[in-house]
C-alpha cells in the first residue's frame, strides 16, 4: 500500500513540472523526441482518471443510499422524533412505530452469532494459517470454507429449519420452555455458520503474514507450537483478526432471508434468548412489500437507516480497533 | 420515481404484446386466490390466446399498483375501504371470484381431528390468556377430547396479509377485548407467538411446533394434513370448515358493489371464518392511454371468470360464488365504460 | 589433527559427532565434527552457502521446525545428546540470537525479556521477575538506557538496542550456550562494536558461538575459530593460529578474500 503510494507521487511530481510554464517548451520537445514516453504519459493519466472514477462512484453510491435513506424517512423522522428508537410498539394498524424491538434483535442476534462462531474461525484461522499451509487437505478445507460462502442465504435457512430447529426444540422442551424451535438462537447459530468463512478466511491471511523470524525468536526461548500460536502470533495479527471479526459481523448484521425463516418473526423484544425476535432487516423483508400507509413505509426505511448507522459505527469502531491494535501503530 | 419504472415496464409490455399481435394483460394483488388465478388465466389463454400475467404481491401491492394505473386489474381479499377509494381518484368496480375460508388449525399430540372452539377460546388464544391446551374453558367444549398439560404456541403470519386481515375481522366482530387491543389489520400488532412467511410458513411451523395454534387458508390445511377445528357460528353450532360450508357462509344480503365482509356469518350452517375474494378494475377504463381492445379484453376476463372460470375453483379448494352474485357481478362488469360507452352489452 | 585440538580446549560444552543434515536430497551439512570449549567464544566462518548458519541452528534444534529436513549423527551438550531431549528444553539451555533484531512487537521491553518465562508458562513473584529483567538487560549493557522505559513497546529502540534486547531475552532463561546468527550484520560500526564488547563480556559467564561473515569481529572477539566450505568443516583452531597459518587452501583463499 505505501509502496504504492510512494510510486504515485513519485511519478505525479514530474506531471507537475512538465505542466508548469516556464519550463514547459523544453520539457515539451524531450517528450516529442520519444513519443512512446508521451503515449505512456496519456495513459498513464487516463489510467489514474479511471481510478479516480472508480474511488468516485464508491462515493456517490454511498451518499446516495443514505440520502434516499433519510429523505424517505422523512415522515417517520418527524412524527416520532428520537422517541423511535425507544419505543417498543409496532403497530402498523394504529399508526405506532417504535424500533427499539429491532434494534436488539438486530444487535442480539449478530453479536451472538459471533461469539458462537469465534472459536471455530480463530481455530480454522490457525488450522489454515499455521498447521496447513499447504498440502492436500488444507486444499480440501479451504475450498469447504469457499463454498459455506457462497451457499445462498435462503439454503442457510432451509438447512436451519431442518437441523437446528428440532434441536433447538427438542432442548427446549428439555428445560422446560415453549418448543417454538424458532427463535433468537437458532438464528444465532445459523448466522454464526455464515459468518465464519468471513472471519476464518481474513484470519488466515494475516495469521500467514507473521514474520518468520518472530515465531523462531519464540521457538528459540522454548516456547511450544501451541505458546507461539497463541502468544506470539495471534496478538500480532490481532488487527487484522479484529479487521475480519468487523467483516463478519457487518454480515451478521444484515443477513435477512435465513434470518427471517429462523427468528420466529415476532415484533417484541425477545425476553431470552430462546423467545422469537425480529431484526430490522427480517421486518423489512416481512412488511415492506405490503407496507400500505406512508407511515408504515416511511417507519420501516427509518429502520433501514438506523441498520445503515448501525453498521457504519461497527466499521468504524472495527477500524479505530485496528488503528490501536496493529503492531508498530505507536512508531 | 417508482411510477414511472412501472409505467415504463407497462408500455414495455404493452410494446411487445402488440409486437407478437397477442392481446396481454397485467394484473397483481393478493396471494391467497394466486393458485386458482394461474390456473384460470392458463385456461382462458388456451382458449382465447389472451395472455394474463398475474403477480402475487400481496393485497395492498394489488390495489396500490392499480391506483398507480400500472395494471389492468388488481385483486384483493380485502374489499378497498372508503378511504382507498377516495385515494383512487375514480370508482373503482369490485367482482367477487371465490369465496376462501380461514382455518384455526393446530398440533396438539393425540388430538387429530375434531377440537371445537369457541370466538371467545379463538380470541383468548391468541390475546395469549389462553397458555395451556387443558385450560377449563376449552376443556369445558372438549368434553370427549383428552387435552394435555401444554403450553399454547401462536403462530401468525409474519408479512402483512389478507388472510390476517379476515382472521383479525373475525376475531374484531366476535371478541371485544380483541377488538380493544389489536383491531383488524393486514399486519396487526399481535400480542403474542411467532410469525411464519406466508400460508406455507404458518402451516409449517404449526406442523413443527408442538402446542402451536395458528391461522392458514383451508386449502393448506388440508394439502399439508394438519388438523384444524370446528368453530361455533353466530347460530350457535359447530361448523367444520369446508367449500360447503364457506359458500354458505356468503349466503348472506349483498350489497350492490359486493363490498361485505362475510365473517361471522348469519347463515345458520355457514362458516364463520370466511371472505370473498375480490378482483378490482376502474369503472372508467379510458385511463392511462389504455386502448378500447384492451379494456374489452379485461372485461372479456372477468366475465369469464365469474361464469366458465367458476368451474375450476372447487378443485383448488375454493368455494364458488352463488348464482345470486354472479347476477351483481353481471350488472357491474355491464356498467364498465370506455370513454363513458359501456363495453358489454 | 582432531586430537590436537582438543588438547587445547579446556573443558568441551558442546561437541557434534558426524553430524550431517539433509534437505531431501542434499546434504547441506556434511559429517562434521566439531567441540566448543566452555566459557570461549568460537566463531564459525565461510562463504555463503557453505553451511554454517545450517549448522548453528543444529545446535539448538530450531532448524528442525523445517519439516522437510533430516538430521543425523550427535549433538552432546555436556555429554548430553541434545537429539534424544526435547527441544523445547534444548532451547532453553541453547538461546539463540538472530541475524535481524527480532523483539516481540506485541510486547513491551520488560515482557520481552521475560518472554522466555512468559511463553512457557512459568509464573514467577513479581520481585524475581523483576531481579531478572534487571540481571538480563544489564548483562546486555541495556539497563541504564531502558529502565525508565520498561513497561513500552520495544519497537522504539535503535536496531543495536534491539539486538541488546534480543540478547537480554535470551539471557533471562540462564542458558549454557549462546549462539548468534551474524548478529552484527544488520547493525551500524557503533553499534556493532558496543556489541563486540558485550559479548567478550558475557563469556565469562556463558558459552558462546557465532557465526559471522565479518573476518575483523571473528579475529577481534573470537577464541576459536572453524572455517566451513561446501557444506563440509575444514578446519577448527585458536583463532590466532587459523587466521595467520592456515592449513587448508580454501582457508587462506577465504582469509585473502580470494573467495566469500
């Protein structure tokens, strides 16, 4: 990245020189006399046009999104003010809408999913960072890790549906709570299996970028394996491990369709965990199709909008982590 | 913004059906009658090479896409209220197609068949007063009926609705409480249990969840195999759902635009938890640059579906309209306009 | 010739017995046999490529984290063979110092130091810890210079005080043997010399190793000098009587800069 960095600017400084007027005519008539270097030049610049383009677009699309966001919601923002996010009530028929139910089932799902899931990602992180870096079977799990990506979401739930729910009922009825089977758990685990090629796969990377000599300077002090893993290369990867944790949960966040077929769909604040919940973005997926008065609509693109604020802190909190944490961030 | 992406797939449609010299028309709405209106739209293509694209997008989709004039027709199993049809900018005719009944259907272990229940149980359970499948109350209807020590499991539909809407009409004329706390609604503020996508995710959870109760059209209850109960009518008897009994249910006065809600019938052997099912058109069919074929053509399908279409409803487990209806349905499909001339004679 | 040697090493520590290591096919180290004298500094010396950083990290085992290689022969340590021990405890008698200054980023200095103790799990009072930080880093001549900065990170240091780090962190564990892979050749003159010195101290109390490419350090701070060539170990002596008189063709020409 610096390298990069370094290599534009280096070439941008003779561009400035080249354009500036006094020495224009010389600089000019050098460039004729080898007109490859001039052909260069111009795509050179063409080049960097697109790049700007492309870092542009990113731009537009997001103030875009948010813009359409806010303005739509408009009629909510002004009916319930702050009082939205507090309020427990949705209920489209007597025009009352509160989002504080979707708020926590939002937040309670994605965070549990996580922490259900770390200690498979960190341990696939060290299995493929570490223990199989090559060979046959790191290949082999890899390419599974590849693939639990790519599953659409609605397999996700349909697989849900038929091996967490009876479990989850079945453990339910054990201990004595209504066997819905459905519920904030069992969207939990789902979700956890989701996000952990995200978190797993990122772990990876930066786990094979520990230096060499780090883990001989451990093994030389007669540490194990098992001590440089956790001591030496984990916390020197720890930003970067935090950088996939943030991508994971980003998705966790957001994940609507298998969601929507575990959570039970209930628009409450779920009163354990294994009680039936809604995220924003499963309500949405619910009721934005028929959602008839303006009010309904603009309550639940309100919604959106605070799932937008949600993740964007997330990211953000996720990169000031990762600022503090990274190795040599105090030099 | 919206409008004009749908007026422009309108004229997109409208463009390729005059390319393959093929008279198409559009219409979207309701979810519940989707099955029969794929089955008839099928059938009256093959006869007529009129090709019908309908969308199931729900109730409220349906008579908001209509409004917006993007379609031909819409459709609806709740009838548009006062306020949707002053929205409408112009009267707007209703033509009853089917009558669906809603089912109280339930997976209580060893109760297969035959639990009766009362308005009040129905309300109760789903108010979540009623917790357990022993209580005395349903007990008390149940004499023959073994009821376990079980905890009650709401199932409703999680995206808004116009099965939920009959269910909560019901519930709203029959209990007051209900009527108080939750009123009827599309997607109403339930007070308790967990909610099932559509008609299939509702019957698939009930059929999961032991102890659960939930609300399905009859024809998934009865595909899926899940039992469902008798319910006691305003008369005072226990009524198995059924084509027979919903049609009687709509064995009732009807208004002369059909817009009645047939739920908690006075006929005596009639089902309480019944409704028509709706198609709607603009009385005025010179709208949105609209060509006469083209609203001959919607008005050829609707009388075709209350007369020769009827014939394929009870095989998907939807009740017929009476003969008496078809009568209003002929009087308000003759006064359709085009440009103030009536299209049928 | 081996015999000659030996007479004039007082006390072997550390002594290697037809030592060859294989990388698949290729032997990379070829049966040498070589004793290092308790208390001296031995440096190993030859071009690159001729082995002998492949053989330092024999001596404490640390080349075997190379799956793909192949060791055979002995190492005794006392008349230990190191090859039948566990080499995590190997290592702690034989610490090792690398050619990059390699503190623990992750850390700060105080708990670089006590990595050693850290890393395997030994829970010690605070006040013997703190005896040891002291007793290392002054035996790395870096006490006075970090004591007000413990509880940093130790990436703030200059390379040489780096190295020193590396050194302290070694020394905490006690080690018999200390071997060294170039150490200096990372490092500025000032802080290669500061360096030099440290270790001419530090024999006193630990026996210690070194490779080098840089014929001034060997002939400045070494006891005993070995010369590898091609994988095979062609001399071993004072370092005095290799550097003016050596016996072998290859020695002089490496010495004359003929060839390295």
């Amino acid at each position: 990245m610096a390298e990069f960095h370094s290599l534009n600017s280096a070439d941008a400084r003779p561009a400035e020189n080249k354009g500036g007027a006094e020495q224009a005519p010389p600089s000019f008539k050098a460039a004729r006399g080898r007109v490859g270097r001039t052909r260069g030049r111009i795509g050179e610049i063409l080049f960097k046009i697109l790049l700007t383009g492309g870092g542009f677009v990113v731009l537009v699309i997001v103030a875009g999104i948010l813009l359409s966001l806010i303005v739509n919601s408009v009629p909510s923002l002004a009916a319930f003010g702050p009082a939205f996010l507090a309020g427990t009530t949705w209920n489209p028929s007597g025009g009352e809408f509160g989002a504080l139910p979707f708020i926590v089932g939002t937040i309670l799902t994605a965070f549990l999913a996580l922490f259900f899931s770390l200690p498979f990602s960190l341990s696939l992180s060290v299995l493929l960072g570490e223990y199989f870096r090559k060979g046959p079977f790191a290949a082999l799990i890899r390419t599974m890790m590849e693939l639990l990506a790519g599953i659409p979401s609605v397999i996700y739930g349909l697989a849900g549906t038929f091996f967490i729910v009876p479990l989850i009922q079945a453990l339910e009825m054990g201990i004595g709570f209504v066997p819905y089977g459905v519920g904030i758990i069992s969207a939990s685990i789902v979700l956890a299996v989701m996000i952990i090629p995200y978190s797993a796969s990122l772990g990876k990377e930066v786990l094979e970028l520990v230096p060499e000599e780090l883990k001989e300077g451990a093994y030389s002090l007669g540490a194990t394996r098992t001590e440089v893993v956790t001591r030496i290369m984990v916390p020197y990867s720890f930003s970067g491990i935090i950088a996939g944790i943030t991508l994971a949960l980003g998705r966790a966040l957001g994940e609507t369709i298998a969601v929507t077929m575990l959570i039970g769909n209930m628009n409450a604040i779920p009163e354990n965990l294994f009680a039936p919940g809604q995220t924003i973005a499963s309500l949405i997926a619910n009721e934005f199709n028929e959602a008839g008065a303006d009010l309904h609509r603009a309550s639940l693109l309100e919604l959106g909008l605070i799932l937008f604020v949600i993740t964007a802190l997330i990211t953000i909190l996720g990169k000031y982590v990762i600022r503090k944490m990274s190795v040599g961030g105090s030099s | 913004m919206l409008k004009r992406i749908f007026s422009v797939a309108a004229l997109a449609s409208l463009v390729l059906g005059t390319a393959t010299a093929q008279t198409s028309l559009t219409g979207s709405g309701a979810t519940f009658p989707e099955p029969l209106y794929r089955k008839m739209f099928d059938a009256y293509n093959k006869q007529t090479r009129v090709k019908v694209n309908y969308q199931g997008i729900g109730s409220g989709g349906g008579i908001k896409q209509l409004t917006d004039k993007v379609t031909d027709f819409g459709a609806t199993d709740a009838f548009m209220n006062e306020k949707e049809l002053a929205a409408a900018g112009a009267p707007i005719v209703h033509i009853p197609t089917c009558i669906g009944a809603v089912v109280v259907c339930y997976n209580i272990p060893g109760v297969n068949t035959g639990l009766k229940l009362t308005p009040d149980i129905i309300a109760g359970l789903f108010l979540g007063k009623i917790t357990k499948w022993n209580d005395p109350a349903i007990a008390a209807e149940n004499p023959k009926v073994k009821l376990p020590d079980m905890s009650v499991s709401v199932v409703h539909r999680s995206d808004s609705s116009g099965t939920s809407y009959v269910f909560t009409d019901y519930l709203t004329k029959v209990n007051a409480e209900w009527k108080d706390k939750v009123g009827m609604n599309k997607s109403p503020n339930w007070p308790t249990g967990i909610g099932g996508k559509g008609n299939p995710g509702v019957a698939d959870l009930v059929r999961r969840v032991p102890g659960a109760v939930g609300y399905v059209e009859l024809v998934y209850a009865s595909v899926n195999k899940i039992a469902f109960a008798q319910i006691k009518n305003k008369s005072g008897a226990y009524v198995t759902p059924s084509l027979k009994s919903a049609s009687a249910a709509a064995a009732v006065d009807l208004p002369d635009d059909t817009r009645v809600s047939i739920t908690d019938t006075d006929a005596k052997d009639g089902y309480p938890i019944a409704t028509f099912t709706w198609l709607i058109l603009y009385k005025e069919q010179d709208y949105n640059r609209r060509t006469k074929a083209q609203a001959k053509a919607a008005v050829d399908l609707l009388w075709w579906v209350v007369h020769a279409g009827q014939r394929y409803n009870e095989g998907l487990y939807y009740s017929q309209i009476a003969p008496a209806v078809v009568k209003k349905c002929e009087y308000l499909l003759k006064s359709v306009t085009y440009g103030g001339v009536p299209l049928l004679k | 010739m081996e015999d000659t040697i030996l007479k004039t090493m007082q006390d072997v520590i550390l002594k290697t017995e037809d030592l060859s290591v294989w990388y698949g096919e290729t032997r990379a180290v070829k049966d040498v046999n070589v004793s290092f004298a308790k208390h001296k500094i031995s440096s190993i010396m030859g071009p690159s490529g001729c082995g002998k950083t492949t053989l330092l990290r024999c001596l404490n085992r640390i080349h075997e984290l190379n799956q793909a290689v192949k060791i055979t022969g002995r190492i005794t340590l006392n008349d230990e063979n190191l090859l039948d021990i566990d080499p995590i405890l190997v290592r702690r008698k034989v610490g090792m110092v690398f050619q990059r200054p390699n503190p623990f980023p992750t850390m700060n200095i105080y708990d670089n130091v006590m990595a050693g103790y850290k890393l395997n799990g030994f829970r010690l009072k605070r006040s013997r810890a703190d005896e040891i930080v002291e007793r290392s880093l002054a035996g790395a001549g870096l006490w006075k210079e970090v004591r007000d900065s413990l509880f940093k990170r130790g990436t703030f240091l200059s390379g040489g005080q780096q190295q020193r780090l590396c050194i302290a962190r070694t020394l905490a564990l006690e080690p018999e043997v200390l071997l060294l892979d170039e150490p200096t050749s990372a490092l500025d003159p000032h802080a290669m010399t500061k360096i030099e010195e440290l270790l001419v101290e530090l024999k006193k109390t630990v026996t210690i190793i070194i490779v080098t490419h840089n014929l001034g350090q060997a002939g400045r701070i070494s006891d005993y000098t070995s010369f590898m060539y091609l994988g095979e170990l062609l001399e071993t002596g004072p370092t005095e009587s290799v550097f003016t008189n050596p016996k072998h063709e290859e020695t002089e020409k490496y010495l004359t800069g003929r060839i390295g």
